[in-house]
C-alpha cells in the first residue's frame, strides 16, 4: 500500500491530464532517464500525442514551483529542484509526460521483470486516484443536494413565521380597546 500512495504522490495534472514525469517512471522502473527516453524513441509510434507528450518550459516552471511549496519531500524535489555544481548536472531537457494509456504502452517497451511489476502497481494508482476522484464528485453532488434542501427549508421556515406574525397581527387587531390591560397611574 506505501508503493501505491508513492506512485500517487508522482502522479500530477498537466493539461487537464493525470500524468507521469519520465524522470519518475525511470526511478520507479530502476532505470536512468535517459535510458527510459531512449527506449520510447526507439518505439516513437507506440506513443502518440494522448499517451505522451513534452512539457513546454511554463509547465515546467509551474510544476517545478507545485513540488517546490508542497510539503511532500520525495525524490522527485530533489531531481528538479535541486541543481548541483558541476558538469551534466543541470537540467538539459524538459521531461516527458506520460498519461495512464502511456505508462501502459511502456511495459513493452521496456521489459525488464522490476518493470513489470511497477507497471502494475502504477496502473493501480492511477485506478486509486480514479476512484477518489469519483467518491469527491459524489461528495460534491451531496453536498449540493443538502445546500438544495437547506435553501427550500429557509424559504418554508420564513413562510411559517410569515404567517405567525399574520395571526399574531390578526388577534391583536381582534382584541377591543376597553379589553385591553390598561397601564399608568390608577
């Protein structure tokens, strides 16, 4: 369950899609990055535009800046934030983004038996994700409905005392001065 809530917490939304870095699935899949790129070239027709797609530099930025203010400490901030002296440790290339249908295309691409079985578990996470999602839409409609009760109850409530304050006036307007109390001085 811990490797299903880490493959979670690498799981981002960019363009109105739930993705994968490429930088994530290489660690996930023990693999360098560069070797994990190499292989999807290789097999170029295998990935189309909706299973995988290059981050523009603003997208980047915007998730870079995501990583950078969340509170989660995982190894992803390190591979983007942090940027070591040296030759080669600066990022060169933006990273590729893989849908769910992409990540699914990789485990033939890349066949080793570690792969596999992290393909499986990142599947499940993309279906956990799927699924709290849908509970939060349910959630959402609930709450909709209660704020839709709530709204016809205030109006019924306001009907109510409406017409006491209507009875109230209509026996007090009933009532005869002479029947009245009277106060002051006798």
């Amino acid at each position: 369950m811990q490797i299903i809530q880490s493959i979670q917490n690498r799981i981002y939304e960019i363009r109105g899609e739930r993705v994968m870095l490429d930088r994530d699935l290489a660690f996930l899949y023990e693999v360098e990055t560069k070797v994990l790129n190499q292989a999807v070239k290789r097999n170029i027709k295998r990935f189309p535009e909706d299973f995988m797609f290059q981050l523009t530099r603003e997208e980047f930025e915007d998730l870079r800046l995501q990583i950078e203010t969340s509170d989660n400490h995982d190894s992803l901030r390190s591979q983007i934030v942090t940027i070591k002296n040296g030759r080669g440790q600066h990022l060169k290339y933006l990273p590729y983004a893989f849908t769910e249908q992409g990540v699914a295309m990789l485990s033939g691409v890349i066949n080793s038996d570690k792969a596999i079985n992290m393909n499986i578990a990142i599947m499940r996470a993309f279906v956990a994700v799927r699924q709290v999602l849908l509970k939060q839409n349910d959630i959402k409609e609930q709450l909709k409905e209660i704020k839709e009760r709530i709204g016809e109850h205030d109006v019924q409530l306001n009907q109510i005392y409406d017409a006491m304050e209507n009875l109230l006036d209509e026996k007090a307007a009933q009532r005869k001065w002479e029947d009245r109390d009277r106060i002051g001085f006798k």
